[in-house]
C-alpha cells in the first residue's frame, strides 16, 4: 500500500513539473492559421492600431464556481485586454503544443463551536475544533476534444473530541477528482464522454449534492456520457461513492470504492424556456450491506427514485418546485416514499440593499408502521440537509416537515447577510428524527410524543474581501419543542463558525 501511495504522488508530481517546464518553453504563435510570424508574449493584449478617446472600463474576472472543474478560461485566449489584469492569468490557459495547461487551487480554513449538537448525550456536550482544506489543481485541454482534469486534495482537523474519527474532517492526502474528458465526434457535436474520479451534484442539490461543506466533500469513481446542446444536457452515469470511512487508518492516503454501493441515473435538463429550467432525473440506488431499515429490517436495498424540478424567474418573483416518488425493496419490505418542496422569493430590486424575503416548505415521507412490511420513510440518496434545513446539520431529508421564512440583504457590493427561520415537525410520529448524513438520532415507536421538534434560526454574514478571498461568520441556535422534551434530554443547541476562503 505504501508504495503505491508513493507511486501515486510521484506520477502527479512529475505531470505537473514536466507540464510546467513545456509551458515555459513555448511561446503563442499570433496567428490560429499556424502561419510563421513573431511570437507574442501571453500577457500582452492585441490593441488596435488607434486608441479610443475613452477606453471603455474593463471587465472583473467571472466568479469562481463549485466545483472547480466547471471553471472555463477560454476566454483568455481571444478575451484577456477586455478583463481586469489578475495575478494568476498566467496560471491558466498557458499553451504546451496543441493543448493547454491552466493551474489553480484554494485553501480553507474554519473554526467552529458547538454546544449540545449530540441528541444522544445525557450530559451537556461543547467542543471547538479547527477543519483545513487545501485544494491543487490542473487542467490540461486540447481545444474542446480531450481533457485531463486532476485535483488534489489535503484536510486536517484540530482539537475535536467530541467525534474525531468523522469521515468528513479528515482525509490527510488523496484525490479529490481526476478524470478524463473526450468528445469522440468531434469538438462541435454534444457528445462527450467522461471517466475517472468525479463529483456528482445536481440542480438544487436535494437528492444529488457535491457536500462542498464539509471538509471531505463526497467523490465517486463514475462513468458518465453526456449530452449537450443550448436547450438541453442529459447524463447517464454509473458512480460508486469513495469509502472515507476512519476505520481504513487515520493517516490513509487513498480512498478506495464503496463496492456495496452503486449508483446508476439519468439526470436531463431542459433550457430552452427563458430563465426558467426544467429537470427531471431517474436514479437507481443499490447497497448489499445497508444499515436496518425504519422497520429495523436489513437486507439488500434496491431503490428507485423518480423526480422532477420546475424553478425560474419572473421580474422580481424567483420560485422553485420539486418532487420525487421512490419504490423498490429492502430486505423483505417494499418501498413506497416520497418527498416534494417549493419556495417562492421576492427581490426588492428597486430598493437600497436588494431585500429578498422568501417562504418555503419541505416535506419528506416517514414510516407510520414501524412493524408492518413497507418502508415508507424517504431516502435522501447523497444529499445531506445543511443546504435545506439549516446550518447546524440536525435535520435530514427524511420524516420531515419544514416551513420555513427567509430574509436577505446585499449591505454593500462585498457584504452580504441572510437570516432563516426553520420550524421543524415529525411528517410520522412512529419515525425518527434523521439529522443530516440521514442517520436516526432519536425515535418513539409508539408515536406518543408528539410532531413538533423545534426550531432553528440561522444568521449567516459574507465579506468578500477581493474576487480570490471571502471571510464568511455563522450562528446557529436550535430551541427543542415537545417531541424533544418527551424524547430525552433537551438542551438548546448552538453552532458557531469563522471561515476564510482563498481561490486561485
């Protein structure tokens, strides 16, 4: 194992090297024809032989995206004198041969708090602990025909002790996502396929989410072959999640695949609409060694998830619609769950700080018969719930209801801040809670404790200091209601946090 982990580092880091000494070797022919004629250097524009009297004001870098191989430079190419000068242009598209090579990375670092997060404890519970996330990547294209896609990844965690073998705080070396991309058809038709380590997450993230906060984030090995047209992207994929789980050794340097588990889908996006989109996506869900079920059966899971999503924008109104059936089998029960959400939002775009108010509900199966043969309590496939029902990670996609309010405001053109109020319930009283890795926290199978588990209110601050670094602050208080009190100990909970982001 040690020497392929050896083996593993010292072929990246050689790509990189011998990657980085061609690119410094070439220069950028100024004609696309190949004609022989001077080379120009990357970093100076072409201008034109007369100046405007007033050149017109240059345009700020576009917004980095999550994850970072959906990032694009092209644009550089032809583009560069119409963009503000940043320190890392020439990290990106530098020409080696045919192809070109673009660099990047990004480092985070968070310090949380928390007090009373554990539903299970008896006793009070506080901790403070510091998560480091250190990211490297590099993208090597050849026009829009192949591409090689390889990030690393490096995260720590410091001081946690109330659960410090947790899968997603630590992962000391490995590969966040390597891939290779080819268009075999050519670079103008939409047929592209992809293979490697990826990340998987869709739409609005409610039953596919890339995890982006969490310190590990989720990451499959997966085939995908994809579709891609102005009007309309469709992917059909075979994935299985990496197993990050502590108990392969804390100071592991790779992850290896969850062969109990795979994940087969079709996921299609229709744009033609303007700002609107329509989704609708077919998942097939297979675990031979799943946890028991809300029944407490085990057995082999076979689930199948059928879903759609409506969401657009009109004028000021934003709205988003979404729902989902699931059958299949589980051990000796039959499936038969489902889940539907929509949220409306309003945009004061003719008011000072652009107030957005906003109103939603979620609503996700659960099981009234815990002892008869069906399983009916929804499956939130690989989402987790800090998206969708707050920030704290006490609640899951599963036996849920949400109502929710919602209020945000642009301060200044940097500073950001939003406000949610969640106001969580049973949607079965038999079932249990399930925080946000879909794990029950508490239950009463009798059902005599009532639907009405609490309240989360979420107070979320952003500062983007420049286009690289933002400084983000969040407070999260949870106040238990009835179900809580009758269920165990309860105890309001609270969940601080400080992070800084930089991206390059």
């Amino acid at each position: 194992m040690q020497n392929r982990n050896l083996a593993i580092l010292a072929g990246w880091t050689t790509f990189i090297f011998t990657s980085t000494v061609l690119a410094q070797t070439q220069t950028q022919p100024s004609q696309i024809d190949g004609s022989t004629s001077q080379p120009t250097t990357r970093t100076a524009a072409a201008l034109p032989s007369s100046q405007p009297a007033s050149a017109p004001a240059l345009k700020p870098h576009p917004p980095y995206k999550v994850p970072h191989w959906e990032d694009d430079y092209s644009w550089l190419d032809a583009q560069r004198h119409l963009y503000e000068t940043d320190f890392t242009d020439d990290l990106k598209r530098i020409p080696v041969g045919g192809f070109h090579l673009s660099y990047g990375g990004e480092a985070r670092v968070r310090w949380e708090a928390e007090k009373n997060r554990a539903f299970l404890r008896q006793d009070e519970t506080d901790d403070r602990y510091l998560l480091q996330r250190y990211l490297l990547w590099q993208d090597l294209r050849y026009r829009d025909i192949f591409r090689l896609w390889v990030e690393g990844e490096f995260a720590f965690e410091e001081g946690v002790d109330l659960n410090p073998t947790a899968s997603n705080f630590e992962n000391r070396w490995d590969f966040k996502s390597a891939f290779v991309e080819v268009r075999p058809l050519g670079e103008k038709t939409p047929l592209l396929f992809r293979v490697g380590r990826q990340e998987i997450g869709y739409g609005a993230q409610r039953v596919l989410e890339y995890g982006n906060w969490s310190n590990v984030p989720r990451r499959y090995d997966a085939v995908k072959i994809m579709w891609q047209t102005k009007d309309l992207d469709a992917d059909v994929f075979w994935a299985r999640p990496m197993d990050t789980s502590p108990l392969l050794g804390r100071d592991k340097s790779y992850d290896r695949e969850d062969e109990d588990t795979d994940l087969i889908g079709i996921y299609a996006t229709y744009k033609a609409i303007p700002n609107h989109k329509i989704e609708a996506y077919f998942l097939t869900l297979l675990k031979t060694d799943p946890p028991a079920n809300a029944n407490g059966r085990r057995g082999n899971m076979q689930i199948y998830t059928l879903g759609g999503r409506f969401s657009g924008k009109t004028g000021d109104w934003d709205y988003d619609i979404e729902g989902g059936y699931q059958t299949g089998e589980w051990g000796d029960d039959q499936v038969g769950a489902y889940m539907f959400t929509t949220e409306s939002g309003y945009t004061f775009s003719k008011t000072p700080m652009t107030p957005r108010l906003m109103a939603g509900i979620d609503y996700a199966s659960g099981d009234r018969h815990p002892r008869d043969t069906r399983h009916t309590t929804w499956n939130q496939l690989f989402q987790t719930g800090h998206s969708w029902f707050g920030y704290a990670d006490l609640v899951g996609r599963q036996n849920i209801i949400d109502p929710r309010l919602g209020a945000s405001l642009k301060v200044t053109p940097k500073l950001s801040v939003s406000f949610d109020q969640h106001f969580f319930f049973l949607a079965e009283r038999e079932d249990a809670l399930y925080n946000s890795s879909g794990s029950a926290t508490r239950r009463d199978r009798r059902g005599a404790s009532g639907r009405y588990v609490g309240t989360e209110s979420d107070l979320i601050i952003k500062y983007a200091i420049d286009h690289h670094s933002t400084l983000e602050v969040g407070y999260c208080h949870f106040e238990g209601g009835g179900w809580m009190q009758r269920t165990g100990p309860e105890r309001p909970v609270e969940f601080f946090y400080v992070q800084y982001l930089l991206r390059f």
